[in-house]
C-alpha cells in the first residue's frame, strides 16, 4: 500500500480540497481524509481524477498540420483522411496508435473510446487475423499505459443506398451479420483483459441502412457493451436521412431501439427540438468534440439543451488536431457563449464531471473517474506555478480555464506511474518518427 498527500485535490464532486491524504492498494482507493503529509509521497499542484478521451480514430493524428494547410470542407479533409486510412497496415497501425495513445496519457487521459472501422486489407481483403487492427489497437493501448474502449465500428455503405467507394471497402463487413461474426472473434480475444472494453459502434445514418442497424443495436445489448454512433455532425447528413426516410437521424436512431443509457451520440451537432428530447428522455450521452467540430467548421451542438433534457456530456478529441482534455472542457463553454453571446453555461466542475466520471462510464469503466474509496486510482496532477496556471487559485476553474495539457506533470493509473512530465519530449520524438513513416511511404 502506498500513501500519497494531494496538496490540491478535486475528488469528483464538491469543491477543491487542500491537504487530501489517499491510500492505494492493488489498483483502487482504499482510503481518502483530508490531513497532515507525515511521511506519504507528496503530489504538489492539483490533482484530479484520470480524464476519458471518449472518441477518437487514431489514425488522424497523422493529419495535424497538414489538412489545416488549404481551405475545403468536411469533405475534402475526408479525402485526406482516406490517404492515411489506405497506407496503414497492423504494424504501422500499432507504432502510429501507440503514439498517439501515448500523447494522451501524457495530457492526463488513463482511457480512451476508439471509434475503430479501419478493419480489413486493402481492397476489403481481410486479414488472415480478421481482427488483426483491433488487437494492433488493444496492443497499442496496452504499451502505452491507457485504458481502451474498442468501439467496433459497423460501416456498410458510402452514403444512404450507396454502396462503399475506394478505401472504404477496408471498413465493410458486408451486412451487419458479417459485422458481428467478426466481432464474436474479438470478443472472445479481448474477453478477460479488464484493460479492455469491447464495444459496437453504427458509423453513422450514412454508412449504416435502417435495416442494418438492428443487429449492431442487438449485439451491444446482449453483451451489456457501449454503443456509439456519429449523429448529425452535418447537414448534409441530415439532408440525406431525411430524404430517404422521412426522419431526422436521431428519429431513425430511435426506431430501432439504440438511444439509451448505454449509447453514446457522437457530435450531436445539428438536432432538431425532438432530436433533443428523444436524446436526453432516453438519457442517451451527448459525446462533444469540439476541438474537432471547430476544425472541420462543424458547428455548435446545444450542449446545455441535451444536458438539461438529460443526456450526459462526455468528450472526445476525435480526430486529434488538438489532443487536451483541458482544451476540450473549457470550449464546450466558450463555444456555447459564442452562440448566444452570454456566459455562464456550465461550471468548471460539471466539466471536469463530463471528462472523468461520465465519460469512463459511456466507454463501460465503471469504477474510474473519482477520488474515492472503492475507486480504480488514477490520478492526474497539474502544476499550479506555471505561466499559465499561477494566480489562477489552483481549484477546478483552474484546470478547465486555465491549465492546458502542458500543465500536467505526472499521471497515475491503477496506482502505476503511466507518464511524467520528463516522459514528453520522447513522446514528441516517437510521434515525429511514425507519422514521417507514413506519409514517406510509396
Ligand atoms: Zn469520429
């Protein structure tokens, strides 16, 4: 057992605390009081819960800096993203999602969603492994130190009636039925790794027919598992759902019984006043990106309206052209003050609630995401003395007003040290060396 004294401590709940004593054992909190240090390890600065990246592709990482050169679309950056999805084999996945997984923990993520559809070979031949880039992501995950929920994703179509174009034939099972027979494989690999939560995800209306959906939703029940789908981050997308059936893609989320609490909808951007309802009177979880969303110039989700119908927030840095928990929290505010032009929406701990605890449940870790006894004991420790945090009171509005992810200096999961602030500059070099590889490749 080891003892640890939280000069600062934001447990979950509540205000911040100062001087919070932590025993851990075999992985968990198994005491929490507030009192002098004697002779416990001594964590300066604030310390929080471990933080839950609850969407992300991987893969993207290979495109900061670069699709942010000309101007174009969603669209034209999904031309972009098709590149890299076409060059990645399972090694090259590994070394490229290890990476990245490990610049996450850095900025103190102890787990991550991954929103995996990148399954088979080129031209749509699977591998001799069928599962063979879900296990180069388990592994990955594994090396570098970070919980990971595989949302194994169902992607059957290019848009509604079309069938798959260019690179999208790697992401296809066929039908639904292929989906979760390849999936069934998964499951029983990733079985008894608690590291490791197997989930199902719907890609989107676009990629998944009405008629398809029902295994995916019925696969997900079944197992108890998470369910997450990519929900009107377009226009276009509502455009086209409607087009084909007379609904709103929430509504046809709806019809086939996969809103619930177990759901996780991805951006939720563009809803109607009945999207809204349909989502929170389900308490399905409104799964915010906003870093991404204002990449691709997505839009502005209602937030506080799904929040107040009662859909959780959790977050996500999707696409990774900004990988930071800190970053991600405070825009779910800022963005709203830009929409109405009034402040106030959200506390910083509501936020702070939204990355830890709500988000580790919508990836199925239950058990994380507070300073508590019982609780797995993953702790995130910010400095309260650098440029950007000193004088800022060191308490919760500190870490989402103030703090980036360079601000974190040590990152605990289960009780192991899983990064220091001494460990970044290698991440940097490990990050460098992997995505030049891709992209050199001919
Ligand atoms: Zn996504």
């Amino acid at each position: 057992m080891r003892t640890y004294w939280l000069e600062r401590a934001w447990t979950g709940s509540g205000p911040v605390r100062s001087g919070l004593l932590v025993d851990v054992e075999d992985g968990a909190f198994v005491r929490v009081a507030t009192g002098p240090p004697g002779d416990a390890d001594r964590l300066a600065g604030l310390s929080i819960p471990g933080l839950a990246n609850c969407h992300s592709h991987a893969f993207h990482r290979a495109l900061r800096g670069r699709t942010q050169r000309g101007r174009g679309s969603f669209w034209t950056w999904r031309e972009q993203m098709y590149a890299v999805a076409a060059r990645l084999t399972p090694d090259s996945y590994f070394e490229l999602a290890r990476a990245a997984y490990r610049e996450m923990v850095a900025v103190g993520f102890t787990s991550v969603g991954e929103f995996h559809y990148l399954h088979h070979g080129p031209g749509g031949t699977p591998y001799d492994d069928p599962n063979a880039m879900s296990h180069a992501l388990v592994a990955a995950a594994a090396d570098a130190g970070i919980r990971i929920a595989l949302l194994d994703t169902c992607y059957l179509t290019a848009g509604i009636g079309s069938p798959p174009e260019g690179v999208q034939a790697r992401f296809g099972d066929g039908d639904a039925e292929g989906w979760a027979a390849r999936v069934e494989t998964a499951d029983r690999a990733c079985r008894g790794q608690p590291d490791v939560v197997l989930g199902a995800a719907i890609h989107s209306v676009r990629a998944v027919p009405r008629d398809q959906m029902a295994p995916v939703v019925g696969w997900a029940e079944q197992h108890g598992a998470p369910l997450h789908v990519h929900l009107s981050e377009q226009p276009a997308e509502n455009d086209a759902c409607l087009a084909a059936y007379g609904a709103t893609p929430t509504e046809v989320l709806a019809e086939v019984g996969a809103l619930g609490p177990r759901t996780s909808a991805v951006h939720a951007t563009h809803l109607t006043d009945r999207d809204v309802r349909l989502l929170g009177g389900s308490a399905t979880c409104a799964c915010f990106c906003p870093t991404t969303e204002r990449d691709l110039g997505d839009g502005v989700g209602p937030s506080r309206a799904l929040k107040d119908a009662g859909s959780p927030l959790t977050l996500g840095s999707d696409s990774h052209a900004v990988v930071d928990p800190f970053e991600e929290m405070r825009a779910v505010e800022l963005d709203e003050r830009l929409s109405s032009r009034q402040r106030g929406h959200w506390s910083a701990a509501e936020l702070l609630a939204a990355a830890a605890h709500d988000g580790h449940r919508s990836l199925g870790f239950d058990g994380v995401g507070r300073i508590e006894v019982g609780a797995r004991a993953d702790l995130v420790t910010l400095d309260t003395a650098s440029v950007r945090t000193a004088g800022t009171g060191a308490d919760d509005a500190t870490a989402v007003f103030a703090a980036s992810g360079a601000d974190v200096v040590r990152v605990m999961r289960e009780g192991v040290v899983v990064s220091t602030s001494e460990d970044r500059r290698a991440v940097g070099v490990e990050l460098d060396r992997v995505v030049r590889a891709i992209w050199e490749e001919t």
